[in-house]
C-alpha cells in the first residue's frame, strides 16, 4: 500500500519552527501581518480566504482582507494595490488570480513590492526562482510540494522528476525548485508525445495541469512517488486532482491525496513566507 | 553522413530580414544603434568585440564600444553604465560578463533598461523568457540555438529535448524558449543520473554545460539533432564545443560544428535584438 503524503501532517512538522520565527520577530517589535486582496468574490477564493484565517488564527497571527468591488477599474484598483503595497504596517501582500474582468495581471505584477510578495508574483522574484536563487519568493504551491516531499523524506537530489503542467503558478517555478534541488526535471505539456512513458520512467511524477483523471495506471510504477497539484470539480460534484487517485494509488510507492495533500500546506507556506518577508524589513 | 548546421548559413539566411528592418526603422528617422561595455581586455571578450563589428559592418550598422578599466570601483561602474544606458542614442547595450574582479552582476542587471536589454539580462526580461512570453529579450546565444534549428527546418513541436547544462545565459533560457514552442523539456546537469540514457532518449540533444567531451558516442543515436553550445579550449589549443565531434558526427541526423556553429549566429541575433529594441523606443 502506497504511503500517502498528507498536508496536515506536514503542516504539523512546520508549526514549531514557524512559531519559534513569529516569537523571534516579535522579540524585535515587529508584528507580521499579512494583507489579502481580493476582487469580488468567487468561491475558491473564498474558500482560500477562510483556509488562510484558519490557518494564521492558528499560529496567532492577524489577516487583513481587502475587497474590492468586481467591477473595479484598472486605476482604481492600482491605486488601492499600491496602498496595501505601500503600508508600513504590512509584510506581505497576497492578490487572489487570476483577477476578474479585464483588470490586468502584469500591472499587479509591477506594483507589488517583491519584498513583500509572499506568493511570488513580482517579476523580481519570477526571475530570482528561475535563476535558482534561494532569496526569491517561490509560489506557495510549489513551495508546499518541495515541504511536503521534504517532509516524508523524499530526497531531490539526482532524481528525475516529471511535472505536468507548465503554469507560472505551479509547473514552470516548481520545475526550477526542483532544478535547484539537483533534480533532472522533465517539463511536460499537452503537447508532449507519450506522457505516460516520460512519467513511467521519473522517480516523482508531479501533475499540475488541471485536468482530472490526466495521471492513471498507464503513468506510473510500483517505485513512483506522485505528488498531485491538481484541483478540479469532479462530475460527482467533489473535489478531485489531476490524478486518477483510485486508480494510481494502489500502484505506487507515494502518493498525495485530494484533497488532504498540497493543497493543505500551502496556507503554512503562505505564513513561512510571510515571516521571512518580515525578517527582510526588519 | 550527418548535415552540418552552420551558423554562417543561417547567418545568411537572416540578412534580408534584418537589412529590410533596418531600412524600416531607419525610415522613421531612427539610427539603431547598440554599445557595447568591455571592462578590461579579456581575450574572449575581445574575440566576441571583433566578431561584433565585423557583422554590423557587413549590415551597416554602427558599433560604441566603452570600455572600462580593469579595476574600476562599484560606484564608478554603475554610474558609467547607467549613463550608457540612459543615452537616447542608444538603443541596445550588450555588456560583457561575467564582469571581473567584485563587480556586482546582480548592480548590472537591475540597472539595464529592460528595452535596451539586448542579451535578456535584466530580471524582467529573465521573467518574461521564464513565462514564455515573446516579448521578452532572451540572452543570444539560445536565441541563436532557436534561429540554426528553425533555418535547418528542424521543428520543436511535440519534440523530446536534453538541455545539459542549466546556466542562466544558455540552458535555463533555451529550455524556456522550446518549452514555448512546445518540446518536451528535460534540463540535466553534472548531477543527473545516467546522462547518455536521457540524451539518448531525446529527439534533440543540446550541450551547454562548458565540459569538453561531454557527449559522446553513448550519449546519442541515428535520429539525434546535436546541439553544441560550448566553447572550450581543447587539449591541442584549439576551440572545441562539449560534444566529441569527431565520435558523434558519424552516428547522427544533424550536428553542429565548433567553431562555425551556433556560436557564428550568436551576432545575428544580436542585430535582431538590437533592431527589435529600437522599434520598441520608436
């Protein structure tokens, strides 16, 4: 039977460290605080919003949500970012995407301070995880995958990694995390020919291309560790990744569930990166 | 017998282009013109000035070259090479790297104009290649590697690709750009596990980890494209790439030679660059 890699648990093995940090801060006067943009308000961010409360009312932490109306123009809304950006007071700026209507990404992108920018946005930092450089802010899901594996023991180095999905949110920047980690990564897409031959043959198959059932029996051996990115709608109307867990998860030697796998640690990586922002404007 | 892909048929093959676009911006009452900053007189550096002026010459187009001291100060340095770069006469500036002595890269790339950033040195534009955005600058030499695979008709779509090596002006990019026209990518370093299997299994091979020798007769098959980014120096004082040339042409489909390779684009796709920044300062 596959171990299963959950995010609670992981999320657990990161609560010390990340209280002792809050601790030391404080000892310095400062008091982290994190400000939540949101636009609108569509479930899933809503319901990334109340995982995020959750998460910080459990380590003592305070949240600030700014919303902002749906139909928000362009200037407006990049006056009130550069507000929240521009506040003393806040450490770290996290903005709900994609944005609604026709509010523009790379205006975001520009305005954020990136050292504020705890799921790594900014260009700045876009560039810093690209080159490899630890000091740059990492999206927070491929930030939770690299805890998660770390958690369960899952070693990087000199390993052939398979991510499906090429998303500047998750695959690209998760693939260069994996690069850093001496991984030999393998970045695949819809257009790859024979996925499930490039899976068969990698250490760690990562899906994160947002496609249901994309990682099946025909993916995966009984060594693969799969790690699943992924969260979809299924037709039951319940949450389900982008592998095919009742099918795959017989057949591995690790596997993530969903939900209950990445998607629970990203809130903890959310907080460590909050305090490490805090820490760059001591 | 493999075909030969020669950077100075490709070269060629891009001159009518770049002439008619020079022509067309020279028809707005713009004179394109690049700089090039040199501190000191490294010999590799000053191979690459000549190999420089020589190509623009043969377009037309005028060279600056500013040259620096050897042992210039961090504050003198970024002061010159912000004055380069606020020039509006100068619409590209290539500097010459890695820089000697302490001088700071990282001073460097925050300080280029991201229109002027002909070699895609500047954060913005490293985040703009890392998302597949074709508006960005890459660094030229991946450029280049793009430029001789399209001219020998070589197609990347749904093509399996080995980049070896993962530096920030050559394998990191160009995994980005193939992953843009949608290879299959996998980057592999001097910790990856079974080189030759990897190289072997791929469509298209590309060697830019600077280790003579590298790739080998093991490393490829009849169908293999082989790639040869290096530049070194052989045993016999002559400049050879990272592939044995002498033991892989006879096995494969298409190969690079060294010198006369990708390394004899490299200056085309400059001037492609350069025109491509003054039409953006139009």
């Amino acid at each position: 039977m596959a171990v299963l890699m959950k995010g609670a648990e992981a999320a657990a093995g990161m609560k010390e460290a990340l209280l002792a940090e809050l601790a030391a801060i404080r000892g310095r006067g400062i008091e982290p605080k994190l400000a939540v943009v949101r636009v609108g308000a569509r479930d899933d961010d809503l319901a990334y919003e109340r995982g995020i409360r959750k998460r910080f009312e459990g380590l003592g932490m305070a949240v600030r949500v700014i919303v902002l109306p749906e139909d928000i123009g362009q200037d407006a809304f990049d006056a009130e970012f550069a507000w929240v950006n521009g506040d003393p007071q806040t450490h770290g700026v996290l903005l709900f995407r994609p944005l609604p209507g026709g509010l523009s990404d790379a205006n975001a992108r520009r305005i954020i301070d990136p050292r504020k920018d705890v799921d790594g946005m900014s260009p700045i930092n876009m560039a810093r995880v690209f080159a490899g450089e630890a000091e740059g802010f990492a999206p927070c899901t491929p930030g939770a995958v690299m805890e998660l594996l770390r958690h369960y023991g899952v070693s990087l180095e000199g390993k052939s990694v398979a991510v499906a999905g090429r998303s500047m949110v998750a695959g690209r920047p998760l693939a260069m995390l994996m690069l850093a980690a001496n991984a030999t990564v393998t970045l695949c897409h819809t257009r790859t020919r024979d996925l499930s031959a490039v899976c068969r043959s990698a250490d760690i198959v990562v899906a994160a291309a947002g496609r249901a059932g994309m990682i099946g029996a025909d993916c995966v051996t009984e060594r693969s560790v799969i790690v699943d990115v992924g969260i979809n709608m299924g037709r039951d109307g319940k949450l389900c990744g982008d592998v095919d867990f009742g099918e795959a998860s017989p057949l591995v030697s690790m596997i993530t569930p969903v939900p209950g796998g990445v998607g629970a640690l990203t809130t903890s990586v959310l907080a460590r990166n909050l305090l490490r922002a805090a820490r760059l404007q001591i």
